[in-house]
C-alpha cells in the first residue's frame, strides 16, 4: 500500500473527527463521549437486543457493557433480559432517553447544517456525491468472510434468497428439487465448505463449494444482496472461495451458471474463469466454467 494513501486517509479521518465535534468527551456538546451516544441512537426508538448492537458496531462485549453500564446510570437506558432465555438481553431507551435522542437527533442536523451553509450550490452538490462515493467505499471495506455452518439460520436466509431470486430470473422459474444438489453435508468439511459474507453484523452475500479430491471443486450458490450490490463483495466471495479451494488441495474450480445471470457472467470472466463444454447434468445451466489455481 502506498504511504501517500495511508496519510490521505488519516487526513480525512482527522478533518471528519472535527468537523462532526468527536475529538473530546462532551460529543454535541451533551457531556458524554461520541460512544454513549451513538450507542444511544443506534438502541432506538424500538430497542435492540445486545448482542445486535455488538455485531451492528463491531464492538467487543466489555465495551458495551460498560457502555450500557454508564447509560444505564445516567437513567437513559433500561435493560431487560427475555422472559424465556436469560441469555438474551436487551437495551430500550427510558422516557428520558427518548427524550435525548430526540435532542440529539436535532443537534446532529444542525451540525450538518453548518457544514453545508458556508458553501456554495455547487460546492454543496460536490460535497454530498462525494460524500456518498466515499460511504458506499467505507461499506465495502466494512465487509467481512467467514466460514459459516450450512445449516445455520443465516445460511439458511442466504439460500432461500438465492433461491428465490433464481425463481424471478429464469425464464421457466427455479426449483432447487430439479437442481443438481448443495446439501448441507456437502457443504460441511471435509466434503464442502460455505463462505458467507456480513455487513454490520447481517448476512449479505454466500457462495458455497463442493470438494472431490484430486477432481475439480464445484463451486455453488453464489449470491449477494441487491443491497450490496456495486461493493465488490461478488468478487471477494470468489477471492475467499479459491482461497479455501486452495486450501483443501483443490488445483481447478468449476461452475455452471444460467444465462439469464449476466453480471454473474461478466464477473466469472473477469476473474479468469473461462467457458468450457458441458461438464454437469444441471438443467438450469447454459453456461460452464472452469479456472486454475495457481
């Protein structure tokens, strides 16, 4: 990585870190650090249970509890353990602590306000584009990969999303019956593995391989959210897969794919698969690839 780039990003840092008061413990001006109140507006009007609010912030649970503790002392935020697993606990904001993130909401709106006044419309304009690039990049770098157990809920969420998109694309509709299979031991070690990706805390994308041995992997079910889409998380899946494909001795992957997925499509060329004969049974392919490990 280049130095100018680092020291371009601790400016930027910095400059934001003023700009929006977070340098000092009295965060918009209300005698608490930018923590105890984004923790605060992040609890909302609803509540949150704890263990969200860990995965939401990426904090560590110490942190929040001590956190939580502080709020709690200053009567701003009760919080309730479930009626029927003691395990699960959450955080909801006493009348007081509605009342301060109402005062927080507005002061937040005026700081904004400030940065916006002084300038001009195009300057304005400049700003928030730039301001929504930059965003949508910090996203992405946000992302992160894991293994992930098949049959676990999220898992589960992924798959029944994928499946359902499939459905509303292909010409004659999808059913993963008539499909060739992804089972759960097939996508569990040694056999398999699933990779899926989060963004604060929720699943947003999956992609999945089956092992052979000294034979091809396979790899399957390769989805993200339209909401994460244009972050690069397509390309990452595939990164981690030939990673893990990688790791479990594998030299080629291979893959099948229909032709109504046409980003699917340029993503798999642009990143070294190239198109080969048939080399599966699946009803709903058109296309196949294949791509050496180096």
């Amino acid at each position: 990585m280049d130095a100018s780039d680092i020291r371009q990003v601790r400016s930027f840092n910095r400059i934001v870190a003023e700009s929006i008061g977070a340098i000092d413990d009295h965060f918009l001006g209300r005698g608490r650090p930018m923590g105890e109140s984004r923790l605060l507006w992040e609890i909302g009007v609803e509540g949150a249970d704890i263990r969200m609010l860990r995965a939401r912030l990426n904090l560590d649970s110490g942190y929040v509890s001590r956190t939580l503790a502080s709020l709690e002392r200053q009567k701003l935020v009760a919080v309730l353990t479930h009626s029927t697993d003691r395990r699960v606990r959450r955080a909801c904001l006493t009348e007081e602590g509605l009342i301060e993130r109402a005062e927080l909401e507005r002061l937040s709106d005026a700081v904004a306000l400030r940065a916006l006044e002084p300038l001009g419309d195009e300057q304005r304009r400049r700003l928030i584009e730039a301001m929504s690039e930059v965003e949508r990049l910090l996203k992405a770098s946000l992302v992160q990969f894991a293994l992930e157990k098949p049959e676990s809920d999220d898992a589960q969420w992924c798959f029944e999303q994928y499946f359902g998109e499939l459905d509303e694309r292909f010409d004659a509709g999808f059913d993963p019956a008539l499909s060739l299979s992804a089972d759960v031991h097939e996508l569990t070690a040694p056999e398999g593995a699933l990779i899926v990706a989060r963004l604060h805390g929720s699943p947003i994308g999956c992609v999945a391989l089956k092992f052979h041995k000294k034979a091809p992997a396979e790899l399957k079910r390769m989805w993200v959210s339209p909401s994460a889409r244009g972050m690069g998380v397509g390309r990452r899946l595939i990164v981690e897969a030939e990673k893990r494909a990688r790791q479990a001795k594998a030299r080629v992957i291979r893959l099948e794919t229909n032709r109504a997925l046409r980003e699917a499509i340029s993503l798999y060329r642009q990143s070294g698969y190239i198109e080969i004969d048939a080399f599966s049974a699946e009803p709903y392919a058109h296309h196949w690839f294949e791509k050496r490990l180096g």
